[in-house]
C-alpha cells in the first residue's frame, strides 16, 4: 500500500528560539505537543486535530495555534491533501518580544485577516533574509515577528490556566524523567502512585493529556530534538534518548512532528550570523 503523500521543509531564523515549519501532506499525526508557541496558516486544503483547547476545524484562509505542551493531534479533512506554514517560538522569545508571560493563546483557529496578513509578511522578510542577509534584513524580520506576536498576545491570549494534580503524580512524573533511558514497568508505577494501573493510566493522562508511558516518549523526542541542536550525532542522540537505535528514533521523530531527524539536523547547522 501506498504511504500518503507527505513533504515537508523546516529552517531556523536568526533569533534564538524561533523556526518554521511548511508542510505539504495527506498524513496523520499521533498525538504530541511542541515545546514552543505555534502560530501559521493554513493555505491549502483542510485539517482536523484534537487540542488541549477542544475539537479543531481549519480550512484554508484560517490561522491555527498551539501552545506549549499541548497534546494535539492532526487528520487531513476528506483525506485529502492539506498545506500548511507554521512559527514556532519558544516560551522565553515569546517572552522577550511581547513582554508578557504566562499566557496562552485562546482559540486554536482564528479568523482574523489583519493578523494572517502579519503572519505572511514574517515569511516573506524570512525568505527575503535568507537571500540577502544583513543586518537590515535580520532587524525588518524581527520586526515583523515581534508585530505577528504581539497581535496574537494582545487580541487572542489569556492567562494560563495551571493544572493541580496530586503529589502522587508528580513522584510518577520525575520518576520517569529520573529514568528515562530504563523506565520502570506500569505495576512499578501505580505502586509508587499508590493507585490502580488503570487509575494511574487514567488520571495522569487528565493531568498531562497522555498517558505516563506515551507521555515519555514525547519527553524523549523533546531531549532528542535539544541535544541534536547541540550538535550531537543522531545514534547517540538516539541512545541518549533511549531509543533503541536511529532507526527508532527517526520513526517516532517523523510520526510526531512531521519531519526527520536529519532534517532538523541540517536546519540547526545552517543557521549562520544574519551580518555580513
């Protein structure tokens, strides 16, 4: 059979913390989150996810969000080919170049010409830097980043709302951060929880949006996609990580967020001073 159609391209700005992502594709996507604040546009074709916000819906025209560690999903719409461009900004730029912090955006789909506007004007400054970079070019993207962001901070964000769980799955949750490589089975689990396997199961997946063990290999992607921008070679990468080899981690590397590991390796060594 088969496989969908799927491409996808993934290049760094020249601000710390910010990349794009364009993706051209007709394949669904697992559950997963990102460690930055989402922002783009859909150009082509339809989508349907589940996100932390509720039931998603967007089609062309529309401006879809997502934030930090929010488990979402994504499913073309008629299994048909969608396209779609995307920003990511982590939490401390996001910070940096709104002066707001501990927000979050309040709709995953957004309606807004003026703010789709500004998120196309920061892709055409990102194509005009990387033909011409300078010092002025480097500043009008910025400038057009910062303009994108702010809109969304000043018309669509709300403060975050902080989920309490019991201690009991915090000793779950730095269990499985402690043990990363070498977690401990489900029944090791529940007992140190002092819970049922299906309360644990259950109740950790209401307080992060996926169960531990699914939880877990999200945290091992984010560490594997952290010490691949270091610099570090994908196998080792991978067995840091505690993925059985490269092979495995380029699996669940591509089923997550859509490109390879290779491919954000080349995005991360590309990146170059923006002056001349």
């Amino acid at each position: 059979m088969k496989p969908p159609f799927h491409h996808a391209q993934i290049r760094l700005g020249p601000i710390e913390g910010v990349h794009a992502e364009a993706l051209y594709s007709a394949r669904s996507f697992g559950r997963h989150w990102h460690d930055s604040f989402g922002f783009g546009v859909m150009e082509e074709g339809g989508h349907r996810s589940a996100s932390g916000r509720g039931p998603v819906e967007a089609l062309a025209g529309h401006i879809v969000t997502s934030n930090p560690g929010e488990v979402h999903d994504g499913v073309p719409l008629d299994k048909t080919t969608r396209r779609w461009r995307m920003i990511h900004v982590a939490p401390a730029t996001m910070a940096r170049l709104v002066e707001q912090e501990g927000s979050e955006f309040s709709r995953p789909v957004i309606e807004e010409p003026a703010l789709r506007e500004a998120i196309n004007r920061v892709f055409r400054c990102w194509d005009e830097l990387d033909a011409a970079k300078t010092a002025t070019t480097a500043a009008i993207f910025e400038e057009a980043l910062t303009q994108a962001c702010g809109l969304l901070a000043l018309h669509h964000s709300q403060r975050r709302c902080e989920v309490a769980a019991p201690a009991a799955l915090h000793k779950v949750r730095e269990c499985l951060l402690d043990r990363m490589t070498d977690p401990p089975d489900l029944e090791q689990l529940a007992h140190l929880a002092a819970l049922s396997r299906f309360q644990l199961l259950r109740q950790f997946a209401r307080w992060q949006g996926l169960p531990p063990f699914a939880w877990l290999q999200q945290q091992r992607l984010r560490q594997a996609r952290q010490l691949i921008a270091s610099g570090s070679p994908l196998a080792e990468s991978a067995a840091a990580c505690g993925f059985a080899d490269q092979s495995h981690l380029h699996r669940q590397f591509t089923r997550s967020f859509g490109f390879t590991p290779g491919q954000w390796q080349r995005a991360c060594n590309s990146v170059q001073d923006p002056t001349p």
